[in-house]
C-alpha cells in the first residue's frame, strides 16, 4: 500500500498545477461535503464518549484533501484569482494537516472531538472557498489587468510531507 501511495504522490506532484481549473476547485469542494459527511460520525462517536476509529482510507483522504488545497493556491495565481483566495487554500491545506495530526494523536475522546470539530468547519469553510474560487476563474477577464505580482501569503510551511511519506 505504501508504494502505491508514493507513486500517486509522485504523478501528483508531476501534474502540479496543471490539472488544476475551476472545475477541479469544485471537485474540492465536493470532497470537503464527503468528508464532512464521513466525519460526522467519527464526531459523534468521540461526544459519546469513545475514541472513534480512524480508517486508512479516511486518513488518506484527508491528506489528499490537503495536499488538492496547496496544487489549488498555487493553481489560483496563474488563474488570475485574487491572491487571498490562494492563500486561503493553503491555509485550509495546513490547517487540514493540523488537525489530522492532532486526530490522530488524540488521547482522549474530547481531543479526538476537537479535531473532528476542527475539520468539520474546515470542509465547510472549503465549500465556500472552492466556490469562490471557481467564480473568481471564471471571471478572471472581467476584472482589469495588473502589472504586479500578486502580495505573497504569510509565511507558512507546506506541508506535503506526510502524503509523500505514506
């Protein structure tokens, strides 16, 4: 299973950002309503009391999520999205990471509802991204050109790592 993971992780990194269009920003926000739906009851389980079990497939799934969100904020500068949207994708991508790490790490039932917590906004904060961001594609001629370069986002680390390694 690992090398198969490795290996999509490389044709993934291969394809960058050019597989990347409005269509595959709501593809994203259609897998961010699939994942909030296979949380859900990972959540419910955890406010009952009881750790909830994590599948293999879930836990890939998210990280996929993660890794889509940093291909779509790199994708966001050459379509000609406002900058925030792309950094926001990479923000929700670290996010995401974040608190997989911190589900997976859970000792407890109420640490494994915060990080649950945590993704359910996150998928629903995706939702609106990537609609916004498909829009904002889409209409990137309307709006006038500029000459300078896009405002950088603020320095975080990206994190591809943990699909690489899998």
């Amino acid at each position: 299973m690992l090398k198969q993971i490795c290996i999509a992780s490389a044709l993934a990194l291969a394809a960058g950002t050019a597989s990347a269009s409005p269509e595959f920003a709501e593809l994203w926000g259609a897998k961010a309503t699939a994942l909030a739906s296979d949380s859900a009851p990972l959540l419910d389980t955890a406010r009952q009391g009881r750790m909830p079990v994590l599948d293999d497939d879930y836990v890939i799934e998210v990280e996929r999520f993660a890794f889509n969100a940093t291909r779509l904020g790199a994708w966001t500068r050459q379509a000609g999205v406002p900058s925030t949207i792309g950094c926001r994708f990479l923000s929700l991508g670290e996010e995401a990471e974040n608190q997989l790490e911190a589900l997976e790490g859970a000792r407890s039932a109420r640490a494994s509802a915060d990080a649950l917590d945590g993704l359910l906004t996150l998928f629903a904060d995706a939702r609106t991204l990537s609609a916004a961001a498909a829009w904002s594609a889409r209409h990137a001629g309307d709006q006038p050109v500029t000459l300078s370069q896009p405002a950088p986002c603020p320095e975080q680390a990206l994190r591809i790592d943990r699909v690489a390694v899998r």
